[in-house]
C-alpha cells in the first residue's frame, strides 16, 4: 500500500500535466485551424448555404423585393426544355469525358512510365501535361479552328482520305462530341500525372513474381496494374466528372462569336445558369439549378466512391 | 529595446501602407472616371474624347474598359447590383438600362444635362424619350444601331443585277441567283448571309428585322402589356424565306461563313448590318466594292445612351462632362467617319463622311415612310430573344419543314405560347 502510495503520487501528477499539456495542445490546434475553418466558411460553405436560400426564392438581382416561392423554381425547372436540354448535355459531356479520360491517361501513364529510360521521357510528360495548364480561351479558339466546316484541318484530313466533310460545329451530337474531345484533352494531362504517380507506388515485386509465372505486359497491365490503381481511377474519375459537370467556357466559345460564323450553341448548365442570373435576371430560377448540379454531383461522386469501394472489398 | 524598435518599424509600416491606402483611394475617387462600353471598336472614341478634357481637367484619369456586348451587360448587372466604387460612366441600350432605373440603381443626370438632352436642337424626341424614364433625364443620347443592306457590288454585276433588291421576294430571288456553287451544287459562296446559330438573342433579333419587312413584329402592344404577334401570316411568310433559303434553295447554309466577316472576305454577295461594318470594312477590306441599301419597309433602331453611377460627387461631376464631351460634332463626327456608328445628335453636319463614304446614304438619307421599331423595355425582353433564338435555330436546321407551312405554324405557335407564358409571369401579358 505504501508502496503503491509512493508511486501513486508522481503518477497523477504526471496524468494531470499531461492532461493539461493535451488541452492546451487541443486549443492551440483549434485556435491555429480556426482561421482556415473561418476562411472556408466563408468563401466556401456560405455561397453554398445561400445558394440552396435564394433558390426558394424569386427574386431579379436588382429589386429589394424578393418573394419566397418555396420549391415553385424547381417545379418550373422539370418542364424547362432548356434546361433539360442542358443537363442532358452537360451529363454526355461529363461521361463523355470521363470514358474518353481514364483509359487514355492510363495507357499513356503505362507508356511513359515503362519507357522512363528514353532520353525524351520529360519530354512525353510535359507535352501531355501542358494542355492542362494552358490558357482555356486561345485553346478552344485553336479547336474552333480545328474543327470549322470549310477552313478547318480535320475536315481536310477527312476528305484527303475519301470521307467527307463533317459539320463538326453545327450537328447537335457532333457539336457535343466536340466539347468532349476538348475537355478531355485538357484534363487527359492531369489524369495522366496522377497515374505516374501511382505507377511509380506500385510494388515492383509483383511484378516480378507475376513475370516469374509467364504473365506477358499486356496480360501485367490488366490483371494488375489496372486493379491496383482502383484509388488512383477513383480519384480520376472524380476529378474529371467533377469538371465535366461544370463545363462552360468550352461550349461558350465554341459558339459564340458575333463575327463569321458562329456554331451551335451547345446549352450547359453552367451556361444556363449565367443566362439566367445575369442576362435573364433570374437570380432564384439559376440558384435552383445550381442546387440541382450540386446534388447531382454528389449522388455521383458518392456512386463512384461506393462502387470503387465494394470492388475492393471483393 | 530590440522589441521596441521592431514595434516602432511595424507602425510605421502600418501607417505608411494605411495612408498610401487611403490617400491613393480619396484620389482614385476624386479623379478617376471609367468607361464601361460593350463596343471594343469605340475605344479610341473615348480616348479622343478624354484627351480633349485634358485642358479644361488635367487632374482628370479617363480609363476605357470596353469588352464585348453579353459580356459588358453581365458585368454592369453585376456592378450595379453589388454597389460601385469608382465613378462609371456605362453604354446601355436604353431597353437594357430601363431595368436598373426602375430599380433605383441608375441616378438622373443633374439639371444641367437634362437641359442639354431636352434641347430640341441637340436630339429628336425619339431619342430624349429613350434617355428618359417617366419625363425625367437619366442618360445622354450618343449613337444607335440601324440595319442596312450591304451588298457586292462586283458579285451583283457578275449575276447580272444592276441594283439592290426591293421586296422580301426579291431577296430570295437575288440570292438564288448570288449563290456561288462547286461542282456538285454545294454552295461555296452564299447569295444572302443569314444569322443562322450561335448564342445569345442575336438570331431572334435578325429574324425580327425580317419580320418588320413582312409587315410584323415579335411583341405588340396589348392594352398596359405585350403579347407575342408572330404566329400569323407575317411571322410564317418571314420563317418560310429563311427555311427555304437554308434547306430548300439551299442558298446558305448553317455552317458557311456568315457576317460582316464573310462579306469582308467576299464569301457572302449580301448581308443586313448596322453602319458599324462600313467602318471595319474599311480596315478590313479596304478595296472591296459594295453598296448599301435601304431595307424594303424599315429598320430596327438601338439607340445606346451614356449613364453615370457610383463614386463621388465631384468625379460623377466630371463623368457628366464626360458624357456632354462625347457629343462635340468633332468627335461625333470623327466616330461616324472612324468607327461607322451612327451618331443621336441632330443639328451636325456629317456631309463631310457622307459624300467621302456614300455607304452611309442607306442609313442617313431616309425616305418618310421608312418605318423603324426598337426593341421595347420590358424586363424579360432577353429571355424572350433568347427563348425564340433557340427554337429558331431548330428551325432553321429542320429541313422537313420545307413547303410544310402547317409545321412551320406549329414551331410559331408553341414560341409564342413561350413567349406569352414569360410575359405572364413578369405580369406584363397583354389581354
């Protein structure tokens, strides 16, 4: 008892400075994330908050007057054929992109990364990277000049090789295409980084074993590779949805030009939404499709999780 | 003592940046007055006009900020609604800027400038009615935008015409015969270039340039409000042209080169514009040889006007003068000469650009009956545009509506159902 008494004491003394060493380290980590926390609130969680407020509200950007309509912009929306028309397009631009994204970044990932010993591997990553970092303006304005009807090279390739002349700015499906090979173009860079990334953290003794019982490259990339990049292709996926879904200024400028000839106007829904806010004045009508796409969004970005996530598990 | 000498550094800094801050603000506010147009092509207008202040307020800072139109009425939706800094002085047509009046957004111009744009000599009615809301003085009148025929005249001789077309069946007759076709009978150069895609109310507003020929119009008044008027006879026989033109005589189609910058580069024999084009045209494709042409019945007329908002008393003062400055007859002039838009003030004599540019005739030399119409200002009258512009361009590309009127009908009566669903909701349906 004496003994236990003895070592007791200096014990709680420890547990009590340490306790108080623990709740002063707690605050000091709340005070130092406090500005972050506020920082994010504030640009980042209060647009959203009024965001999903003024969508149950009607309401013309300039008047003071702003009647609440509850769900009244929701229910005109479903029966907006221009909005419907921008969602279905918006949804094949981003899937589009998607589909068009992953395979490719991680066949030319598994290149490049294969081919690492080639003097011109910085070259490789740098010319699939750079059309993610260039300027998206002078991008498209190049890709409406690809892809004119009378001017642009494509069409000339296409009827060097017999075909014939596509109008790739004006067909509804093919002006959609369109959008799809230049959003994926920009992001194919991004997509292709981040699975070099995971190339270069996969173990190298599976490999090896996996060679030992005959598998070929192919057979490597398949069975493995693809398998155990399954977080890098979630990631990927996520990314590129997410800015497949806020597509804009490609469809903008792929269409819009009050000079020479001016394309189908592709309607988006971030486009629908800047019509309706600021040319429109229809503050509440465009925050309600805002609501929509960031639901949208998420149900999808939650799919994508659960369905990576089960796989696996399995 | 080092603590305090690093306190004292920072105060000082403090202080120093706190009072650059601000004296570089009260400066800004007191001496800065910017530009905001929609039109990139008058930069130098305004520079010209600034540079004349410059004797009479050398402290004065003019800066020009123009971008193109949908984007300069985003960005003046958004500044006015969220509050100005600087002084501004805006280009608004005077349909757009109704909607900020109403809303108190848009201060009246001081007594002064109403004096001037009430002054019978300076404008005509037409013009201080649209600077002016419920009598009183909001904007100074400076140019507008009128339509004309611009036709090649090398292209008309090779066809064997001697003259612009007179009647909307003329057109269609003129353009069949203007079309230039490849060997397999696919168009290579359009007879008549027609707004045919792309965004914005744009294609919605040429159509009812159109329609006006045919006698209609796309919104009418209807007691204290609107209705759409352009399911009717009128409204088909405008639809009908551009249908046939596109699908049937295939005198243009969607994705040929359109526009003042087709016409430049002589891939179109005629086209409707505003008077902006003889200008670029003249820097564009100085030797081209074209006309001009009244229209068959009358044009649309935009007049755009000057508004002043935000900053302080002193520089709003001064954006005012601005605005006066703007319509000196020497730069009023120089901007019809240089850039090509029309100038509102009456009373100048602009023969000087008109007999050196005889192009400019179709828009200045103007019989009586010439009818004009501008576009009314009602809230949702974009919307509008651009609701109609989006079934038009199906339209246009719909080559199953050819010689099937009952379908063409069909496309005009559920767009004015649109229209008239819209104009009810903003409470301004006419009965």
């Amino acid at each position: 008892m004496v003994s236990s008494a003895l070592f007791a004491a200096p014990n709680s003394n420890l547990e009590g400075k340490d306790k108080v060493s623990r709740k002063k380290r707690f605050w000091f980590a709340i005070i130092a994330i406090l500005p972050t926390f506020a920082i994010f609130g504030w640009v980042r969680m209060f647009p959203i908050a009024e965001t999903l407020r003024l969508s149950l509200f009607e309401w013309n950007l300039l008047s003071r007057n702003k009647p609440f309509v509850g769900l009244e912009n929701f229910r005109e929306l479903f029966q907006d054929d221009q909005f419907l028309d921008a969602i279905i397009n918006t949804a094949a631009i981003a899937f589009g992109a998607m589909a068009v994204t992953i395979p490719v970044s991680m066949v030319l990932a598994a290149v490049i990364y294969h081919r690492t010993r080639s003097r011109f591997a910085g070259f490789y990553e740098t010319a699939v990277f750079i059309p993610h970092v260039v300027s998206l303006v002078p991008a498209a304005m190049a890709w409406k000049w690809v892809f004119d009807a009378k001017l642009g090279p494509l069409n000339r390739l296409i009827v060097a090789f017999g075909g014939e002349a596509q109008p790739w700015l004006f067909d509804p499906v093919l002006s959609v295409i369109c959008i799809i090979l230049l959003v994926s173009w920009q992001t194919l860079g991004y997509g292709v980084l981040i699975y070099l990334v995971g190339f270069r953290n996969l173990p190298k003794s599976v490999y090896e074993a996996a060679r030992l019982d005959g598998a070929n490259g192919v057979q490597s990339f398949f069975f493995m590779s693809v398998p155990l990049l399954k977080p890098i292709t979630l990631y990927v996926s996520v990314v590129t949805l997410i800015s497949g879904f806020n597509v804009y200024a490609q469809a903008f400028i792929l269409a819009s030009d009050t000079q020479g000839a001016p394309g189908r106007l592709v309607r988006v829904l971030v486009l629908d939404m800047l019509e309706n806010s600021f040319q429109n004045f229809r503050v509440g009508y465009a925050a309600a499709e805002a609501v929509i796409l960031l639901v949208i969004v998420l149900v999808l970005t939650g799919v994508q999780f659960g369905l990576l996530r089960q796989r696996g598990r399995k | 003592m080092g603590k305090l000498n690093f306190i004292g550094r920072m105060s000082t800094i403090l202080c120093l940046s706190a009072g650059i801050t601000v004296g570089g603000h009260i400066a800004a506010n007191a001496e800065d007055i910017v530009i905001w147009g929609g039109f990139p092509e008058l930069q130098g207008y305004y520079e010209r006009v600034a540079e004349s202040m410059k004797s009479t307020h050398p402290d004065l800072n003019v800066i020009v900020e123009p971008i193109g139109l949908r984007d300069h009425e985003k960005r003046v939706a958004l500044a006015l609604s969220s509050g100005l800094d600087e002084t501004t002085v805006f280009e608004l047509i005077g349909s757009t800027a109704n909607r900020y009046i109403v809303n108190d957004l848009l201060p009246s111009a001081p007594a002064n400038v109403a004096g001037f744009v009430n002054n019978a000599a300076n404008f005509e009615p037409f013009f201080q009615e649209v600077a002016a809301v419920d009598g009183k003085v909001y904007g100074v009148p400076i140019f507008r935008g009128q339509g004309a025929l611009f036709y090649n005249t090398d292209m008309f001789a090779a066809a064997g015409l001697d003259g612009p077309p007179k009647t909307m069946a003329e057109y269609t007759e003129y353009a069949k015969k203007l079309t230039q076709r490849d060997a397999s009978g696919n168009p290579t150069v359009s007879g008549w270039s027609l707004r045919l895609s792309g965004g914005g109310g744009g294609i919605a507003e040429k159509f009812w340039i159109n329609l006006h020929q045919f006698g209609g119009s796309l919104l009418e008044k209807a007691g204290d409000g609107y209705k759409a008027s352009y399911a009717n006879d009128a409204g088909l026989a405008a639809l009908r042209q551009y249908v046939e033109a596109v699908s049937g005589d295939k005198t243009v189609t969607v994705e040929m080169p359109a526009d003042a910058a087709a016409f430049q580069r002589e891939q179109t024999a005629m086209f409707i514009r505003e008077s902006w084009v003889i200008g670029d045209t003249a820097k564009k494709a100085p030797n081209l040889n074209y006309k001009t042409a009244l229209l068959p019945r009358g044009s649309i007329a935009l007049p755009v006007n000057l508004y002043v908002a935000g900053g302080s008393e002193k520089a709003q003062k001064a954006a005012w003068e601005f605005a006066i400055e703007a319509n000196k007859p020497e730069h009023l002039i120089w901007m019809l000469d240089n850039v090509g838009w029309l100038p509102n003030r009456s009373g100048v004599d602009y023969s000087s650009v008109t007999t050196a540019k005889p192009q400019f005739s179709a828009f200045v030399d103007l019989p009586d009956d010439y009818v004009f119409f501008t576009l009314p200002s009602i809230e949702p009258i974009n919307e509008i545009l651009t609701r109609f512009a989006a079934k038009l361009t199906e339209a246009y590309a719909d080559s199953s509506l050819v010689g099937n009127d009952a379908a063409m009908m069909a496309v005009l009566e559920e767009s004015a159902a649109e229209t008239n669903k819209i104009l009810d909701r903003a409470g301004i349906l006419g009965k």
